[in-house]
C-alpha cells in the first residue's frame, strides 16, 4: 500500500544511485571500522566470555535498566506530546526548546546532578533509570508529538459523538494511529538507553555495569579485544532483535493516515484533558529541578554566589583547554551544522530509497541496518577509525571532519525516523492525482512528499542539530584540540582541580544550554511560516 | 504551494549562507609547513607562549592530538602501532609503560640533557622513553573539616581503617579511573601481596565510598573542594592542594604524603614516525627548562629534570613526598588485571 506507486518503476537509476550514496557512506565510515575492530578480537577468548555466566548477567542488566528507562521515558513524554500536539496555549515554542535542552546536556554533569539529588553516591539503578528518561523523555514527546498535531481530530471527535469515553477514543482511535510514531519513539530511546555510557558509569558508582561500559573497559582501559568484541557482538545481537520487533510493531501500525495541518488540531483542552496537561507540568517540573541545579552550581562558589565561572568563558580555564569557552560553542555550532546538512541529506535520500523499495523485505533490512550505529559503542567505532581509515586519501583520519560524519551517522537514523512515518502515511491518491495532472515523479515527490513533510522535515533539521550538538562520545574521541565542542570542554574541565575550573565546567554547560534553545526557538521560527502549505 | 516553495527557497539561500560564512569545517584545510604530531592525553596542558616560542625557533608546528586518559592513550599507540596517529607520544605513565614497550611502540632517542634525569625514573635501558615528570597520587584531607569537628588528622594508609574515620573517605574506582588503580597499586605496595585485600576489607568496613571517577570523588563527595561535599577524605594527588589555595596562600587542603604512589610521565618517539628528526626534537623541547618550568601550574605534576626550580607557592602548599611507594612496571603490567578483578570481587562483588 506503501509502495503502490513508486519512483522506482520510473526511476530506478535515481533511487539506485541514492541507495548507492547512503549504504556508501553507512559502509565507509560504519561497517567497515566496525567490523575491522571486530575482526582484530576474534577468534581466541570470544568463546570463554560468552561462557562466562557473568557475561549474560551483564546483558540482562544492560536490556532491563533500559527497558525500564524507556517506559519511564514514555510514560513522562506523552503528555508533553500531547501538550504540544493537542493543546491551543501560548509559549509552545518556549517548551518545546526547554524539553529538549535535556538533550544535549553532558551525562557526567547531569550525573553528577542526579547522584547528589537523588543521594545516588553508592550506586543505584532508579537513578541510572530516572536519569536515562530524563534524557530521552525530548524523543518520545517531539517524535510522538510531531505525528500526533497532524492527526485529524474529527476521527476522535466522531467516536466521541458515538458514545465512546475520552480514554475509549484515545485507546481505540488516537493510539492506534500513533502507532508508528510510538514504535519509532520506543526503539530510538531503548537503543539510547541501551548504550548509555556516562549515566552507567556515574550512577553506577562503577559497581553496575552495562554491555556499553563494559565494552569501554576491555577496549580502552585493558586492550581487551576479544572480550570487547565478543561483547560487542552481543550488544548488537540485542540491537537487531529490538530493532526486528519495532520492525513487527510498526508493520502492523502503519497506514494512510488524513493529515491535517497543526493548527488545526490544537484547542483548548475539556474536562479531563486538563489531567493530561497537569501532568505535562509535572514532568516539566521534574526535567527543571537537574537543569536548575546545575544552573545554580555554576553561580556558587566557596564564598557565595559568584559570576566568575561566566567571566572566565573567554579565557581557557588555566590552559585546560586549547580554545575558549566561546570558541568551543563556535566549534560546536559549526560542527553540528555540518552534521545536519549531512544527515539531512542522507537520512532523505534513505527516506526515499525506502518508500520506493517494493519489497519489505528490502526495506525493512536497510532500515535497520541504517539504525545500527545506534546501537554500537562509540568507543568501539573509534578504535574502528583508528585501524582503517588511515587506508584513506586525505588524512581523515585525524580530519575535523570526522565529527560531523561520527555525529551524522548518530543523526540520521533519527531523521529517517522521524520523516518516514509521515512520508509512508501519505495518501497514495495525492500522487495518483499529481501524476495524472502531468508531474513526472520527481515533481511528484517534490510537490506531494516534500510540501507535505515539510514540517516534520525542518523538525527533524533541528533534532539533528541538537543531537549534534550534545553528541560526547564519539566527539570526545575524534575531536582535535582546537576544535572541541562544549560537552568534551566540560568533561575536559571537570577532569582538574579547583574551583574556577569546576565554576567554569558549569558555565559551559550552561552556555550549551543557551546555544541549544537558541536554535530550537530558530527552527520553531522557521516552520511557522509554511502554514500555507495544505 | 507557491508559498512554501518561496520558503524552501529561502531556506536552501540561508544555507548557503550559513555555510559559506565559515559555519563549517568543510573546506577548512591545515596549514602547510613542517608539522610534527604530538601525540597525548586529555590532561595535557602547556603554556601558549612557550609552545609558540618552540614552533617560531624550531620552524615546526607542533599539532596535538588526545587520546583519552593515560590508560587509553597507551591502548591507542599499540592498537596503532603500525600506522602511528603521529610521530611523538607523551603521557605514557609507568603503570602502562611496559605495555607499550613490550608491543615496540617506540624507537629509542636519547635527549641530550637526560642526565639530569634521576635514575630511578628510567623504565627503559634502551632508551625508548624519557620520563618528562613526576606526580604523586595522594590521599587529600580537608583540613578545616578536622580543626571544626576536633578530630586528629590522619597521616597514613593504616590510619583510614580506625573507626574515628570512619565514613570519611571517598575514592575512585580502580576499574574506571587512573589515579583509582595508582591507589590499588599503592595498598599492594604497602600491605603486600598477601595483606592489600584484608586492607581493603578494613577500608570497607570503615565504610569507604567508591565513586566511578575521580570527578564525583573529588569535586562532589570531597568537602575541601568549594565546600560542597560530605567527606573529608578523598584520593587525589600530591599537587591538588596547589588549586585550593585561599587568598592569604594557605591552603584548605593537604596530601598525606605517607601515602603516596609515585607515576612517572613518558615520552618517546614513535616507530614508524613520518617525521622522526622533528619527533626528536619535540622530546628536546619538552626537557627544555622553559617546558620544565612550567610544568607544575599547567599539569599539576612536578619535572623529571633535577633543579628545575618549583613555585614558590608549591614548595610551601605542595611539597613532593620523600619516599613515595612505586611498583616495578613489569610486574605492574603481569599483575594489573588479577589485582583489578580481585578488588572488584572483594569490594563490588
């Protein structure tokens, strides 16, 4: 139904040569590191840890806290998706910049936070679980919520008419057509939360581990890389099963949906949707209390409150860092810009490549393989580029560039996720229709998928901005001096002694916060204007 | 329709612009010119104007490229050993030095001036790494906590099992953290082979808190630093006093120097360098007195070259333990994951 009518009867030249870019790109700069740092640990040892009962231990570990993370997630960021899908109110901007400013936010401060709020000193799983929703909670309420604003509301408004209760229509109707929304939100924030790193290692006060820490140990710290690579190996056997069953949830889910513009859809709330909207406020409160602790730990000092922490974002923090506190945001800005128009481009041509794909099969294995990077260690890819890409013309190795393609290949998937589930849910009559009046395909998809999409498309600009923004891991381990962005200048700072150092770690948090919203609220600006375009 | 395509339109020119306007890294490009790389680790620190005085004489620059802790950065140079990352490495610390010499990461290069490097930091009789300094990890107390509460400062290792401490001390991890394993390293040296775990099971039963790194014990948990934290003991190094220092120059804080482990720092040139002559001279450059000197406020650790002379304030808030324990590195690099798993099993198991 998908697929009915599809640009690769007319154009299989354009949608080959997309695949080609993509899966290129996937191969080069994903599979092909991957499987080199895999290679090197095989073989001896790989068997003696998957015998290890300690092993299977840590993969429940791994597979529980993030389950239990992603319910919590979900649970927390469905009433902010329907804030913002649903509810007529002034300042939907503003929120929507302050939930994702969670986001970007570096794991050693916001674990940091969590274990001095939450009394976490000697390790403990509910705050490793709050601490993960708390991260993802932007996801599941941007991904959901980007879908549900489109949702005709006179289908629920028909059934409650019918007789049916406010939670009948929403179980029986809204859900229902969430669906590919929610499968979408569930897997990206369960590969998320499954692959935690900092969280792990500092609510875990080192005694919980997880696949992810594990692996950073053996690889890093031990040059383990049989152990690393058998773990490796199970991590992303439990990668693709978790992406096999999203792939089930959302084959049942998906289907032609009447999308309706957004502001169509918000209203005032009745009766019992203020519930919904108390609770939104609720979850709002709890995403404050870490970002409001952390905001007054840059201002605290030994004597009381003090600016000096802001005062010295010019400067370099007694030469902890190549570059100031200012540069490090230029740094970040510029690479998370390159990252964008990268993963941009590549997560539509995926996207295209996908609707075209006739065979499910096809497209749901190129799905997923487009989701993996997800699910891999950064570490692990690292080491991969360590190994293999000094095989490559231009130095790329030790290029700036690197960061925006490690931070592309992290954003993509996320932008596919997000443009997809709308692109499938175009009425296939729209296209009959432009076909019939004359367009040849590509106009077709220009006129039809992309105006439609335009929205969620810019939405899906700006996460990966924002993903872009706070990725630390794979940053941490390709950036150059010179060119750090600001969560590897936190964890830089944080790592020396004394008081300014510590004051100034926290002005660069906040700063990246500033930076953050500032580009959320542009791209809200942004897409204000296509209103005309139904 | 035509609306939105006006807004694409604009879009697409923003981008444009965006780009253009130096948003981006593509299109940056190094500059020419002898570049040599050094190799190193995240808390590699040197004083701008010294190192721009070094390229301006030498002609070279000088690109510096991290590799994570000091455990990481040796991991990296083996597993890179046969297309090195670049061509001079610094930050190998005696625990993970034999680990890089045994995998024949580097070439041997003898500085002109090392023998103004005491002996008993050489790791190496051939010569393949120099020690460039010294640092001590340390147990720190907070000495206003123990003036406050009346309560006796301890002064070593033993000390921290006595119930009147008890609750007191914070830690970092031997498994996460590097100056965790030097303090694992430490109580091997101290209690031996056979006494290190009944230490341990002491400090545990004191109710010693183990943190993942070094971070949460000594900026979150440890009182001495900002005054935030609930412990007034925390595992640190000889030199954190040195960055707690009040106006009136004395500081908050003090290591216990009976309870110090000694790690050497290394550099070296690597085999297979691209640029081996320049290499050598960055190890030339970081034995220079001017590089020496400025060692202590950019890095916190003391120089490897006898006579160079500390900072006033150092010699006064810091100063460098006498006989600090220190384990023969081969042996470290046999036993290092026995020990690291025993303590896990004994303390997290």
């Amino acid at each position: 139904m998908t697929s009915s009518l599809s640009g690769s009867r007319a154009y299989p030249v354009t949608v080959g040569v997309a695949a080609v870019i993509v899966l290129g790109f996937l191969g080069v700069f994903f599979a092909w590191p991957v499987v080199a740092i895999l290679g090197l640990g095989l073989g001896g040892g790989v068997g003696d840890v998957l015998a290890d009962p300690a092993t299977w231990r840590l993969v429940a570990f791994t597979l529980g806290q993030a389950a239990a993370s992603t319910v919590v997630a979900l649970l927390a960021g469905l009433p902010l998706a329907y804030v913002l899908a649903r509810v007529a109110m002034p300042g939907k901007t503003l929120l929507r910049a302050m939930i994702t400013v969670p986001f970007v936010l570096p794991t050693i401060v916001v674990g940091m936070a969590f274990r001095a709020l939450l009394g976490a000193e000697d390790g403990n799983v509910g705050a490793i679980v709050l601490a993960n929703a708390f991260f993802n909670v932007a996801v599941v309420a941007r991904t959901v919520g980007g879908l549900w604003s489109h949702l005709d509301r006179r289908t629920e408004d028909a059934a409650r008419s019918l007789g049916a209760s406010r939670m009948r229509a929403f179980t029986s109707v809204t859900l229902p057509a969430l669906r590919p929304a929610l499968g979408a939100a569930v897997a990206v924030v369960f590969l998320f939360c499954s692959t935690s790193f900092g969280i792990v290692l500092v609510l875990g006060g080192g005694r919980y581990r997880t696949l992810e820490t594990e692996i950073y140990l053996r690889t890093v710290r031990m040059l383990d890389l049989s152990g690393a690579a058998a773990l490796s190996l199970l991590q992303l056997a439990a990668v693709v099963v978790a992406l096999v069953i999203a792939a089930v949830a959302r084959r049942r889910g998906e289907r032609t949906l009447r999308l309706r513009q957004a502001t169509d859809t918000a209203r005032v709330p009745q009766g019992g949707e203020w519930g919904v909207v108390v609770a939104a406020g609720a979850v709002l409160c709890g995403l404050l209390v870490p970002i409001v602790a952390l905001v007054v730990r840059s201002v605290s000092g030994d004597d009381g409150w003090t600016w000096a922490g802001y005062r010295a974002l010019t400067g370099t923090g007694a030469g902890a860092l190549e570059v100031s506190g200012v540069e490090a945001a230029l740094n970040s800005l510029r690479t998370a810009v390159d990252a964008t128009w990268m993963s941009l481009l590549l997560g539509l041509l995926a996207s295209a490549v996908l609707v075209s794909l006739r065979r499910r099969g096809s497209a749901e294995t190129m799905d997923a393989a487009l989701m993996l990077p997800l699910g891999v260690s950064a570490v692990t890819l690292g080491f991969g580029y360590l190994i293999t890409l000094d095989t490559l013309p231009g130095q790329l190795r030790t290029s700036p560039l690197l960061v925006p393609f490690a931070q592309a290949l992290i954003a993509t998937p996320l932008i596919v996720r997000m443009v997809l589930p709308v692109v499938r849910s175009i009425d296939d009559g729209l296209r009959g229709a432009a076909a019939l009046l004359g367009a040849g395909p590509l106009r077709v998809r220009w006129e039809v998928d992309i105006a439609l999409s335009a929205r969620t498309v810019l939405a899906a600009a700006g996460f990966g901005f924002v993903v872009a923004l706070g990725e630390f891991g794979a940053t941490s381990f390709l950036a150059r001096p010179d060119t750090i962005t600001l969560p590897v200048a936190v964890a830089r700072l944080l790592a020396r002694p004394g008081e300014l150092n510590t004051q100034l770690a926290y002005a660069v948090c906040a700063l990246l916060m500033v930076v953050t919203a500032l580009v959320v609220l542009i791209v809200e600006r942004l897409r204000v204007p296509t209103a005309g375009e139904f | 329709m035509h609306r939105f395509l006006h807004r694409t339109r604009i879009a697409g020119l923003l981008a444009v612009a965006v780009l253009a306007a130096g948003c981006s890294f593509v299109g940056a490009r190094d500059d020419g010119g002898d570049t040599v790389t050094l190799v190193t680790h995240d808390s590699f620190a040197v004083d701008e104007g010294v190192l721009a005085a070094f390229e301006r004489r030498s002609g070279l620059d000088v690109e510096i490229r991290r590799a994570g802790d000091a455990g990481a950065l040796a991991n990296e140079l083996v597993l890179t050993k046969d297309a090195p990352i670049g061509d001079v490495a610094f930050g190998v610390d005696s625990t993970f030095a034999s680990r890089t010499l045994n995998q024949g990461v580097f070439t041997p290069y003898r500085p002109r001036n090392s023998g103004e490097i005491p002996q008993r930091y050489s790791v190496d009789p051939k010569h393949r790494l120099t020690a460039v300094d010294v640092g001590n990890v340390c147990v720190n107390i907070d000495k206003r906590w123990f003036a406050e509460h009346d309560v006796p400062e301890p002064t070593s290792l033993r000390d921290l099992t006595e119930p009147r401490y008890r609750g007191l001390f914070v830690v970092p991890s031997p498994v996460t953290s590097s100056p965790g394993l030097a303090f694992l390293l430490d109580t091997v040296t101290a209690f031996g082979e056979h006494g290190w775990r009944d230490y341990w099971r002491g400090l545990v039963a004191n109710d010693v808190r183990v943190s993942a790194g070094w971070q949460e014990a000594y900026k979150q948990d440890f009182s001495g630093s900002g005054g935030h934290g609930d412990r007034p003991i925390v595992l640190s190094y000889a030199s954190s006093p040195t960055a707690e220092t009040r106006p009136d120059g004395t500081s908050r804080t003090r290591a216990l120097l009976e309870t110090c482990y000694r790690q050497v720092e290394y550099a070296g040139v690597l085999s297979g360098a691209r640029h081996p002559e320049a290499a050598r001279r960055v190890v030339d450059f970081l034995l220079s007195r001017r590089f020496q000197e400025q060692v202590p406020q950019h890095m916190y650790v003391y120089p490897a070259v006898r006579d160079v002379p500390v900072p006033e304030s150092w010699s006064r808030v810091a100063p460098p333990p006498r006989d600090p324990a220190e384990l023969d590195a081969r042996r470290v690099e046999r036993e290092r994951q026995r020990w690291v798993r025993q303590w896990r099993d004994l303390v997290q198991g």
